[in-house]
C-alpha cells in the first residue's frame, strides 16, 4: 500500500470556518452557568469600590436588591453573600455569625424580596466575625473542629429561615456537611441545598478577597491546618467522597484556574453537580493585566470562563459574572 502524498486526517477542515466551527464546539457557556458573588456591607443608599478588585463594589444591603434583580434579568440565576465587617465587628465568640439582623442575612431577605426566582448561596465560615480571621474558633493557637461545627449549624439555620436556598459552608471543618443536613432535616429545610467547598486549598489567591471582606488585617498565621495542600489530588476525592456520603448536593473546587485537573477528576470519577469558584486572585490578575494592556479582557475572561466547562464544570462562581453575562447576550 502506498501512502497518500498528504494527510487524509486534516483536522483543520473543520476549523476553517465560524459554521463548521460552531457545529463541532464541544462545550458552551451561557449566563446560567454563573454564580455572582458579591460583597455587602453596613450602611445605606452607597457602594465603594475594592481596591484589588477593579470593577467590584461593595454595596450596602438596600442596594442588593437592585443589583441582583439585574444580574437574574440578564440570566444569572444564582449569587452569593459575602460581608464586609470591620474590626470592631468581630468577636472571639462570633456571635455576629448567627444573628439574623447581620449584613449577610439581611442582604439574603433583601434579595428573596426583590428577586424571588433567584438562588440565594451563602458562605458558612466564622472569618468575617472572628477577630482573629480564622474560619473555626481558636483555643490556645489551635483552630478546634467541632464546637466550630456547632456555630456553623447555628449559622446555617438562620441562613436557611431567612430564605437561602443555597449554603455554602467553606471552613474546611470535618464533619460540618453531615451536622448542617441533620439540623436542616430536624428544621423543616429539606428543600435547602448545600453547595460544599469540598476541595478548597489552602491558597494565596485569596489576598484580593480577604481585602474586600476586611480579613487581611485580622488574620492571624495561616490556614493550613484546616484548608487543602494545593499539592494534594486523591485526598479531594476522598472528601467528595465524605461530602456526598454527609449530604451534599453540589460539590465544589476553590480555587478554580491552577485546579481544573481537580476538577476533571470529580467529574469524572463522581458524575455529581461541579462548580469551581474563580476567585479573587484569579480575577485580580486578570483584570492587572487587561488594564496594564497586557491581556485582552473580555477574550481572556471569556477563554477563562469556557476553560470551566470544558473541564467538566456545572457552574462557575465568578466577579465576571455581570460582565460576561453580558457579552454572552450580545
Ligand atoms: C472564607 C472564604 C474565602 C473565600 C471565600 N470564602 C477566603 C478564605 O478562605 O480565606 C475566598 C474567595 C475569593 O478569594 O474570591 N470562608
């Protein structure tokens, strides 16, 4: 047999124009992939930007609603509360956490009354309230487990009976999945989903965001004992595993860019809801460069933001949220 003098498999023909290219597109994005976090804060009738993250704001509770009513018209069906609180704020009882009159719980009221349809996520975590910034209550230098795990319960609670249909517990503390579903079964919330930061690493891609909830200041040492080693693959299946098995509905990998292999292989070997939290330092560095002129924005976004889906992700939790939305709808 002799050879063709050229390829029979060109697999440019397929490339060559936009028709044939759009026929063979293995993954699509669209606005209903996007979870929107946003940042609330004390306060009325006002909004600042965060510093390190150009084109993020911080808005008091009363303007939520208005924000969330937009970003549902434009097809994102869920957002997620993040509260800026100050020092003063913060206790090493964190007894702020579970009180429904927070900003955060507020801001969960605020956004059901303005948008019922849309899907309220929570984060479960003692940081903003804890004087020292760490997710778990501290004694003698050691971040402790399971009276932790009792103040997340009573966190989530609150969020629930203020009408969260999402929480998001993201403090990395064993056991806090199965404690949550329990107390939300006892409760009545059967409905309530949880969205586990299953696989959160212990990452330095947090540093924009510690920013704009005010915890880069109270923080004190690392969160290694609790947070993944960035190293780690097979000990993020083993808490899939965990989660699902506690009752999770949807799993989660943060951060997401330098960790969609992880992500490929939930999707893989679980075939459960994925989501992967693109996050502050992700954003940051992106948006650094676009504005440096480096990188073009609206391509990498839009690059970064497929990247997601082709990985094996259901959803992205993202800041592009608005902005990609937008492109999306032309
Ligand atoms: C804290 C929490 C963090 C983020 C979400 N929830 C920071 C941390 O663990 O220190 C990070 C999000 C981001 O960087 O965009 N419970």
């Amino acid at each position: 047999m002799t050879l063709p003098p050229f390829p029979t498999t060109r697999l440019r023909r397929l490339r060559a124009t936009p028709a044939l290219r759009s026929m063979v597109r293995e993954s699509a994005l669209s606005p209903a992939d996007f979870i929107w976090p946003v940042f609330v804060m004390e306060g009325t009738d006002a909004e600042e930007p965060v510093a390190s993250m150009p084109g993020v704001m911080r808005r008091t509770v009363d303007r939520i609603g208005a924000a969330a009513r937009e970003a549902y018209a434009m097809g994102i069906p869920a957002i997620c509360i993040f509260p800026y609180t100050t020092m003063d704020a913060r206790t090493e009882d964190c007894a702020l956490a579970w009180s429904p009159d927070n900003i955060a719980n507020r801001a969960i009221a605020e956004i059901k009354k303005a948008v019922p349809d849309m899907a309220v996520m929570t984060d479960i975590a003692l940081d903003p309230y804890n004087i020292n910034g760490h997710d778990g209550f501290v004694e003698n230098g050691e971040i402790v487990n399971d009276r932790t795990v009792e103040a997340l319960v009573k966190m989530a609670l609150v969020q629930a009976e203020m009408g969260a249909d999402i929480l998001g517990p993201s403090d990395m503390m064993d056991g806090r999945v199965g404690a949550i579903r329990t107390a939300l079964e006892s409760a009545g919330h059967q409905k309530v989903t949880i969205l586990s930061y299953t696989a959160k690493y212990a990452s330095a891609f947090y540093g924009p965001f510690r920013d704009a909830v005010g915890a880069s200041s109270a923080l004190t040492g690392d969160k290694n004992t609790y947070q993944m080693d960035p190293a780690n693959s097979d000990e993020a299946m083993r808490l899939v595993a965990r989660d699902i098995a506690e009752g999770a509905d949807m799993i989660m990998v943060k951060p997401g860019m330098p960790y969609l292999d992880i992500v490929r292989r939930v999707k893989t070997e679980f075939g459960v809801p994925t989501f992967a939290y693109q996050v502050s330092g992700e954003y940051a560095m992106m948006q650094a460069a676009a504005q440096n002129g480096w990188l073009d924005h609206d391509k990498v976004m839009m690059e970064s933001l497929m990247c997601f889906k082709r990985a094996g992700c259901d959803g992205v939790l993202t800041y592009f949220a608005p902005a990609a939305a937008k492109l999306l709808n032309g």
